[in-house]
C-alpha cells in the first residue's frame, strides 16, 4: 500500500491497468481488414461464414443475460423447465438483437466507412452483401418470433416483437434524437427482464424494472460520452446526434443516473418479494460494479464498447460473479 502509484498509461496505450500495452492495430481488431488504396473501403479477408458471424455481434449478447434476471430473482433456478423457458427467452432475444445489427449496418454502411473502426464491420468493409445480410435478418427475425410464440406463447411472443420493433426504430429514427436515443436503449433493457419474467412465471417488481431502467440510462449517457469525447480528441464526426451533446450536459446526466441506479437497487433490495431486507447483501458488489465502470470511463480513459468492458475488465467479471452469487447464496439461506 505505500509503493509508488503506477503512471498513468499514455495515450495509445490500454486504459485498463489489465490490459496495457501499444495499442497497435492487430491488438484492437485482430481479424480487420486493411485499407484499400482508394482510402474508401477496406480490403476484404474475412470468408462468407466468418463475415456473418462477425456481423451478428456475438459478443454483444451478453446484455440479454438479462432476460434471466426473473428467474434469479424469483428462485425459479431450482426449476429445470424455468430454465428452459428462460433460455428460450434468451435465443430468441439474441436472434432478433443480431437481425436488427445487420440491418442498422446496412442503412448506416456509408457512415460506418467513414468510422475509425467501424468501418472494419463486415458489411463496410465489402465482406457481406446488403441484400445476404437483410435476408438473413428477416430469417433471424422470423424464426424468434415464431419460435417464441410455440414455445412460449404469444405473450413472450408480443415482447419479442416489440423489442424488434424498438431496435428498428432506434436504428432509422431514434438514434438521431437527443436524449431519446439513450431513453430507447433504456426501454429495450426493460423489455428483456420483463419478457424473461413472463416466460418463467414470475413477477417482475416494479423497483426491479425502474432499476433496469436506470442501469441501461448509465450505459447509455456513459456510451455516449465515450463517443463524444473520442470525436473531441480525433476531430472525426461519426455519429451526428452527438452534435447535440456537450461533455458537461453528460457528465450531469451520468451523475444524475448513477445516483437514481444506486437509490432503485437498494429500495429494491430492501423491498425484495422474497426476502425482503436481506437482499441487501448483495449491494456491495452493485457499488463495485458502478464504481469500477466509472473508474475506467474517467480516469482510465477506456473507450472500449460496453460488452468489451463488462467481458474483458477483471474487475466488472469479478462484480458480476460475486453478485451472482451473492443472490443465489442468499435466496438458498433465506427462501
């Protein structure tokens, strides 16, 4: 404890103290393709199912682990068909969240080739055809929707169709609207843990989806300051509804954000349906988790995506489990 502090790293280096290092482009974006010499798109080096898999954003499916929020919190994990029920949910949310990627890269291929990065996606860089990708969108869409309503009813069916719906919006209309764009994504989050209490049966309390809500308006507004930062610094506009975003209107949103997202959880825990006050063991790692996230957004600098951050920081894996766990251990004790 009374070692020297470690320097800050400079820039082009990693912000997160785990991940240090040249930020050279192989390390960024191991597979992307390399500039053609018209300076316009990316030479392709992907092969058509790798292309695909890419353009389905995988990694990005870690944000519908919330579809499992009702099962965790109603103690329905015990119950093998709550599980099964729950996992369904979840396929079907993921091929409708990948329909709606390859249908947003596809209306915004021309701003995405003008994107530091993003113009390395597949349908940028020339590797996935328009016309492939919205056919295997419609594909995508219709066999979630199809395979929820059969499996799960029309009710998780609806909840599915409304997220699509949502996701389509967001990606013609929404995004380009202050303040709306980050109320949107807000309101998708709540949609997977309400769609994921129905399909298990369970009550979704009313201070678990408002703290849903306000965990996904702290991604958003700390996303979106991310963004808008990185556009000071490099000087490129890459998406234009950051235009009506200064740094100081967002760092009051994110402060505001945070404190609503640590208020909700805790009422939350103090009013659980289960076990009531006890819940509250499971704040510290909450506190972490918030706290690490902004640690690395303002001090560390790290301009990595959401599901980047959540998947490769230590410190946000360790939160997660321990919550996790936390929850499960409590609810075996207590219920």
């Amino acid at each position: 404890m009374g070692g020297r502090l470690r320097p800050r790293p400079d820039r082009g280096l990693y912000p997160s103290r785990v991940m240090e290092g040249p930020l050279t482009q192989e390390r960024a974006e191991p597979e992307v393709a390399r500039q053609a010499p018209d300076g316009e798109s990316p030479k392709p080096r992907r092969g058509p199912l790798r292309a695909v898999i890419k353009a389905l954003r995988p990694q990005e499916w870690v944000k519908n682990l919330l579809v499992f929020a009702g099962l965790l919190f109603s103690a329905k994990f015990k119950e093998f068909d709550a599980v099964v029920d729950a996992s369904v949910t979840f396929a079907a949310f993921c091929m409708v969240a990948s329909a709606g990627y390859l249908v947003n890269d596809a209306h915004d291929v021309a701003e995405d080739r003008q994107h530091p990065t993003k113009r390395f996606r597949p349908i940028a860089a020339g590797e996935l055809a328009i016309p492939t990708a919205i056919g295997i969108a419609i594909v995508l869409a219709v066999a979630a929707l199809a395979g929820s309503a059969l499996i799960e009813g029309l009710e998780v069916a609806g909840l599915v169709l409304a997220y699509g719906v949502g996701t389509t919006l967001y990606s013609y209309v929404l995004k380009h609207e202050v303040i709306l764009d980050v109320m949107t994504i807000s309101g998708l989050f709540v949609l997977r843990v309400l769609a994921g209490a129905v399909a298990v049966g369970a009550d979704a309390s009313a201070f678990l989806l408002l703290c849903t809500g306000m965990v996904a308006l702290f991604l958003g507004f700390t996303k979106r300051r991310q963004e808008a930062t990185s556009e000071l610094h490099s000087g490129t506009k890459t998406r234009p509804v950051l235009e009506h975003y200064s740094i100081p209107f967002l760092d009051q949103m994110v402060a505001m954000v945070t404190a609503a997202t640590v208020m909700s959880y805790a009422i939350y825990a103090v009013n659980s349906p289960l076990i009531g006050s006890k819940m509250l063991g499971t704040l510290p790692p909450v506190l972490y988790g918030i706290f690490r996230y902004l640690y690395l957004i303002y001090d560390r600098k790290d301009t990595r995506s959401t599901d980047a951050i959540l998947l490769e920081d230590y410190g946000m894996i360790g939160a997660a489990i321990t919550w996790v766990a936390s929850v499960g251990i409590l609810l075996a004790i207590y219920h």
